[in-house]
C-alpha cells in the first residue's frame, strides 16, 4: 500500500458519501471539512542494560504518513458526515536482532520487520441539537480508554461512541468499542487486558474479548473545576469506576497551581482476578514558563492496575516508559517543565522528571521489587515561514529496577511536518 493510494481511497470514501446526498444538504458538509496531512519521522533506540537481556538493543528507523480527513454535517435536525484516517508507515532501518521497536509490523513467523504496512479508517457520524454519534474508527480519549499514539502510528479502535453537550458544562460520553489495531499493526483483532511484570493478573489462557462498554461524564462546575466519574467494562476481564477532580487555583499575575486527583477501582470480570484500588495526585504550580510538578500514586489490592492492552493508562505516573502500576506499589515523582515562549522563544519546550516505586509485592519469599526512571524531552515547532509548523522532539529516558523488570536506556527523535491540505 502506497501514501498515493491511501490519499485516493481517503478521496473515494468522501466523494462517494457526500454525492450521495441531495445537493441542497451538501454545503456544510463541504464548507466546514478540514484535511491534513502529518509526515512523522520517528528513530527509536532502546538499549537493555540488565544481565541475561533476551536483546541486547531495539532500534529502528521508520517513515510515517497520517492522512486525516473529517467533513461537516449535512444541514436539517439530524446532521450526516464521515471522517477518514489514512496511516502508512514505512520501514527505513531495521534487522531482525533489533526489531521490536513498536515502530514497524513484524512478520509473525520471521519476526523481521515488514517494509511497509497501513490502514484505512471510515467513520460514520450523525449530530441531533449538540449530541454527535461516531460509528466506525474511533481513537477514545477517556479515563477508562485512551488510544496510544506513542510510536509511528496511533491505535485505533473499531466501535460506536455518543458524545453529548446538550447541558451547559456536562459533557457525556457512552458506547462499546469492539476490536483494536495496535499501533505497529494493520490487522484488527479481539481486545485483552495488560498483564506481566508485576502485576499479578491471571487469567484463563487464550481469553480475548470483542466488548468493552463505557459510559461516563464530566463536570465543569466553573473555569476553576471540573469533576467527572467513568466507567468501563472489558467483558471477561475487568469493570473498572473512575472518579476525576481538576482544580486550578489562581495566584496572581502568571501563578497559579493546578491539583489533579484520580482514584479507580478495578475489580474482576469473567476469568480473571482483577483486585485493585488505585489513587493518584498530582500537583503543579505555575509561575511564568516555569511549572513545578510533584505526584503520587498508590496502588492496592490483590493486583496491580487494569487496562486495555496496548492502550495508555489514565495514570498521573504513567510516563515514557514505565505505569509504576504494579500490586501494592508505591511511587513519588517530580516535574519540571520550561516554556521558552515567556522568554521570547515560542514553540520551545524543555521538560525533565523523575519518578520512584518501591513496595512492589513479588510474591511469596520474594523482597520487594523497587524501580525509578527520569525522563528529558525537548521539542521545537517552527511557528513561521517556510518550515511552519515543523516540529523536531528528542525524548530521552532511563529506567532501573531492583529484583524484577529490565533496565534500559532509551533515546528517540520524532520530525513531524503537518500540512494542512484545505
């Protein structure tokens, strides 16, 4: 699959919608769609550092295309439009000691990564008063479910989503998602949940589920908070509660400190032994283009954490590489993060932080696991001229680990050059 006939077939799709309705319905469709095209450049390199390491470095270099498209709605009381996502990724570097980067789809039997691999995503949508309801290709942004677009391209979901603003300050969110393509994939498949390291979840082996059901809401009580409460259920796995509050407290002329607290509880569904309470807080105050973070998390329970696999966890220590998820841990971080704006340098960012667990329980005669990793990024998006809108991030990160889990260095530079095409 070619970046040429992945433009077409994004082209077709929407003329073959939009032809089909009465001309007289067709200007808003037309007037208010919007089309863009992304070029992600992405070199990754990860290198394990612990004793017995089955790989001694990940590393690959891979192009990507993201093609997005979405229309207006047809003009009369119930609205008619359709989005479309194109994505093609494209091997640049790779071999099969370094492969597994989650850049590239690997071949299933050589493990080799494949030269190229895509998709095309159609999703239709409908809007009554200020209710829109999207059937199709869905990427959910949800403290229950958020899509990962950590890597060359993003996860997608196939599924039915309502999202409902019909009160001043409710936003309402419902639906069930049904089959997921990871994001170093083209093929869609059941959903499972995310397991291993030490999290203590079992389940019944080869247990996959195509139904995962949400609903929830959230609550702008004014410009200084909002509250929220979802809920999610992965038929065979977990249901999940999950209760938000977002506070920012004006201090003054560029102070400010905003308080983000989260709290879920997980608890079994079907096969598995899903157990967990997990709390988290994160405090940030700002001053100017400085911002000082400081969050801590809190796991409990007979297990660690549940999620979809794949997907990010709504975690206030959910970072580049680790969840600090796991049973019983325990985990601190601090933040730091600088805009060059308030200097007189727009679309520079600098951000650093470090993050620690321990009391992670291994099991029985087992001590307890401890694990601490930092992270860098700095990232710049050109604002003018020729090179608008080009963006260039390197993200750094190390990760360490006391009786379980790998130790790894890791680096990746991210060129993203997004064109708006009308």
């Amino acid at each position: 699959m070619s970046n040429t006939s992945l433009s077409r077939a994004v082209a077709l799709a929407t003329l073959g919608a939009s032809v089909t309705l009465p001309g007289i319905a067709q200007a808003e469709f037309i007037k208010d769609s919007k089309a863009s095209l992304e070029l992600r450049n992405f070199y990754f390199n990860r290198d394990f550092r612990q004793q017995g390491a089955p790989q001694a470095k990940a590393e690959e270099w891979a192009q990507g295309f993201l093609l997005r498209y979405e229309s207006g709605f047809t003009e009369g009381s119930v609205g008619v439009g359709v989005d479309a996502l194109g994505l093609l990724g494209v091997k640049l570097d790779s071999s099969p000691d370094r492969s597994n980067t989650g850049l590239l789809k690997r071949d299933r039997e050589t493990g080799r990564a494949q030269d190229e691999y895509g998709e095309l995503g159609l999703t239709a949508k409908l809007r009554a008063s200020k209710s829109v309801l999207k059937v199709g290709t869905l990427l959910p942004k949800l403290p229950v479910v958020q899509y990962n677009d950590s890597r060359l391209l993003p996860q997608t979901f196939k599924g039915g989503q309502l999202t409902s603003l019909e009160l001043d300050g409710l936003t309402f969110d419902g639906g069930q998602l049904k089959e997921v393509n990871q994001r170093d994939s083209s093929d869609y498949e059941d959903m499972t949940i995310t397991s291993g390291a030490a999290r203590a979840i079992t389940f019944r082996p080869g247990t996959t589920s195509d139904e995962f059901n949400f609903a929830g809401a959230s609550y702008k009580w004014n410009d200084s908070l909002t509250t929220g409460y979802h809920y999610g259920e992965l038929d065979e796995f977990y249901k999940q509660h999950y209760v938000t509050v977002v506070h920012l407290l004006p201090l003054g002329d560029k102070h400010s400190l905003k308080s983000d607290l989260r709290f879920a509880r997980s608890t079994d569904e079907g096969t598995s032994n899903v157990d967990n309470k997990a709390f988290g807080a994160m405090f940030t105050y700002t001053l100017g283009g400085h911002a000082l973070g400081l969050g801590y998390q809190s796991m409990s329970g007979d297990t660690g954490f549940a999620y979809i696999n794949g997907t990010d966890p709504f975690l206030v220590n959910f970072v580049q590489i680790g969840d600090f998820a796991n049973k019983d841990e325990k985990s601190w971080q601090a933040r730091y993060d600088y805009n060059f704006a308030d200097i007189g340098i727009p679309g520079l960012t600098f951000m650093t932080r470090y993050l620690t667990g321990d009391n992670i329980d291994l099991g029985a005669n087992r001590e307890e696991g401890k694990e601490w990793e930092r992270n860098m990024d700095i990232a710049y998006v050109f604002q003018e001229g020729a090179l608008k809108n080009f963006g260039i991030k390197w993200r750094n990160a190390t990760v360490r680990s006391t009786n379980f889990g790998s130790d790894l260095d890791e680096n990746r530079l991210i060129l993203s050059y997004v064109v708006p095409l009308w």
